[in-house]
C-alpha cells in the first residue's frame, strides 16, 4: 500500500477509535451561556451545560457585548498587524494595566490566547543549558512551551514537595538557570497548587516560579486568582492566565515585573510574529475586568454552586469551580456522559492523552448562573455514578 497522509490518518483514526479516544467536533450554540443547542436528526436539541469554562457566564453580559461593539465601530474588527508593527492599538495598554492593577504587579504584556503565551514566554526565559521542572499534571501549553525551549525538562510528582526538592537537590546546580511551572489551579482536577510552599522552594534553590491562572483568575479570592487564595498574597514573579474563561473574552496575559515583559515584548516569538488580538477581544476583557473587582459575591458563586453539587453527593469539598468524576476507562466515560445528555444535560468526558490513563472522567464545571434547581436535578442523575467512580480510584 502507498504511504499518503490519507493512509496514515485513516490507520491512526481507526487505532483512536477501538481505543475510545477519538474526538469528534460537535456544532454548539451557546445561546445563553448556560443552555446550549446541538441539532439532532429531527432539528435541535437543548441541553444544560455544566462543563463549559465561562464561570462568570460574562460571554454573553450586555456590559462586555456592548463593549466589544464599541471597540469595533471604532478601531474594526482586526488589529492589522503585529503589536510591534501597527496592532499595538491603545486598548491593549489599557488592558495590560488592569491585569497588573487586579494581580498585584508592575506590569503585564498581553498575547493572543494563552497556549500562545506559555508558548512565547517559556522559550524567551529559558533555553539550553537551563532546567524546566513542571507538575506532572501541567497544562499541556506549559509542557509544549518547556518542550519547545531547548532546557532540559523533568516532570515532579503532582503537588509533591518532596519529589520537587529532590529533583532541585539533584540537577539545579548544574544548569544556568531553573525554571518551575505549574497550573494555580489544575484544570482537569480542580485542586490548587501549593504556591506558597513552591515558592519557598524556588527561593532556597535560586529558581524561579511560573503559575497558569487560566482557571483562577475571577473566581478566587475575589477574582484576582491563585495567588491571592493562599490567605497573605503569594509573591509569584511569573503569574500568566487567559482571558478566555472567567474574563468571558479570548487571549492570554502575562503579569510580572516591567523589566520582564519589556524582554517578553521583544523576543517572545508568539508576540513577535503575531498579529495583536482584535480589538473587540480587548475592550470586552477589559469590561470583564472592571465587573469582577467591583462585584467580589459575584465572583465567589461559582464555588458556592460547585460546593453545593459536592455537599449532595458527599464527594469532597472543592477549591475551585472544578469537579472531576473518575470512572476509568474510556469506555465507562463516554457512556457516562452519554446517560447525562439523555437526561439534558452536558458534560463532556475528558480521556487520554488530556488526562493519565486509566483516569478518564467527567468534569463537572460550575458558573454562577447555574440554577440551585438545575444543580440538583444533576446530582439525582449522578448519584448512581459516584460508586463506581470511588471504586475506579
């Protein structure tokens, strides 16, 4: 048989599917945020979606829609060129400013999605001759950017300390410079990073530390995020996150000292060789951020929601908006989610490579607009899940 690219990805489609591991693209109308439209072979079909990343549902607010508007009457739809060419329009300033202000730094540089940041900002502050030691269980934008970098890359135990100094004791000092990533929140499993302790480590071993606040940022410690959940504000030097969740908007920032995102603005190729993010982007974020630290309550129902769905099927007390079910296999996830979508409900099983093997779940993601009603109709069409998801574990 002739090698194409047609053969091999026929061959490697087939392999997904008798893995249970191929995705398929799914048309969504996401008409109010927390309800959503699929069309079935006899016209549509509404369900409630409990796992969408838009905790403060601001994708559809009035505020940031109007905002959005604005911004294209007055400066188009697109930003024309690179930041460094002519896309730098003054929005972007504005916004960069008020990341700074909410997460407590001197300055902030602002991306066109987050997987585009770490992909900049890892490869500009580390490279051969430096070490990279991420959390097993890191965003897979932080491992592509430490991949991409050229320094060498251990991966440490998940939140273990112990398994992180080890590896600091044993290869630190032989490299340049050391670099620790870590998501502040875990998107898959919900739990926080201990930041405190990473930071005391990164200081005993002359590294530095890097937190993904994807998840963070809006709905802890009054939407200014992880580093701010760990009772006194943790000095984190590299805090990055998106503005495409609890911000409702799309691209991804870097918040730091200003002699950092300096270098950040001239040599993170994803900047660099990037158009600017479109204005609308831009003025809609800013509106996010402008709701979020005048409305602390605001910020703080997700969890509230997430604790109450937790409470009623005596699962442990969450740290974020994020609930994880374990069941396993593959199989058991896909048919779990498939009995959630036949009660109306939508909650997307997350397999590997997202996820370790033998770990495939559902992940249960909670937004302040979700109805008490609406959770607890869930947790009934849950509940016979739990048992097999603890004996999974």
């Amino acid at each position: 048989m002739i090698n194409t690219p047609t053969t091999f990805a026929v061959a490697k489609l087939a392999e997904l599917e008798q893995r249970h591991q191929r995705r398929r693209l799914a048309p969504t109308d996401r008409h109010d945020t927390i309800r959503i439209m699929r069309p079935t072979a006899t016209g549509a079909r509404t369900l409630i979606s409990f796992c969408c990343n838009d905790y403060l549902n601001l994708t559809g607010d009035a505020r940031l829609k109007a905002a959005a508007k604005n911004a294209i009457d007055r400066y188009g739809v697109g930003a024309g060129a690179s930041r460094l060419i002519t896309g730098d329009h003054p929005l972007l300033g504005e916004l960069e400013a008020s990341l700074a202000a909410l997460k407590g730094t001197e300055d902030a540089v602002v991306f066109g999605s987050g997987y585009l940041a770490n992909l900049g900002i890892i490869p500009t502050l580390a490279g051969p001759g430096d070490l990279i030691l991420a959390d097993e269980l890191s965003h897979a934008c932080l491992m592509a950017g430490g991949q991409l970098s050229g320094a060498k890359l251990i991966r440490f135990a998940h939140n273990d300390m112990a398994d992180l100094e080890a590896h600091l004791s044993a290869h630190r000092a032989n490299h340049r410079h050391c670099l620790i990533l870590t998501d502040g929140v875990f998107s898959m499993d919900g739990d926080l990073a201990p930041l405190t302790e990473l930071t005391d480590l990164a200081d005993k071993h002359n590294a530095w530390l890097m937190s993904d606040d994807a998840h963070g940022i809006g709905v802890l410690a009054q939407g200014r995020g992880s580093t701010f959940a760990h009772g006194a504000a943790v000095n984190v030097p590299l805090q990055m996150g998106t503005l495409s969740k609890a911000i409702g908007s799309y691209g991804g920032y870097l918040c730091a000292d200003k002699a950092v995102c300096d270098l950040i603005k001239t040599r993170a190729r994803t900047l660099v060789y990037s158009t600017g993010l479109p204005p609308a982007s831009a003025a809609a974020a800013l509106a996010a951020l402008e709701i979020i630290k005048a409305e602390p309550e605001f910020c703080a129902a997700p969890i509230i929601k997430a604790k109450r769905f937790c409470k009623a099927l005596g699962l442990p007390e969450p740290q974020s908006p994020i609930v994880p079910l374990l069941l396993g296999d593959e199989a058991s996830a896909l048919a779990a989610s498939a009995k959630l979508e036949g009660a109306g409900f939508l909650v997307t099983p997350i397999r590997p490579p997202t996820v370790p093997a033998g770990t495939a779940r559902l992940r249960f993601t909670f937004t302040a607009g979700h109805a008490d009603a609406d959770i607890d109709q869930l947790v009934e069409h849950v509940r016979d899940l739990v048992q097999p998801a603890a004996a999974a574990e």
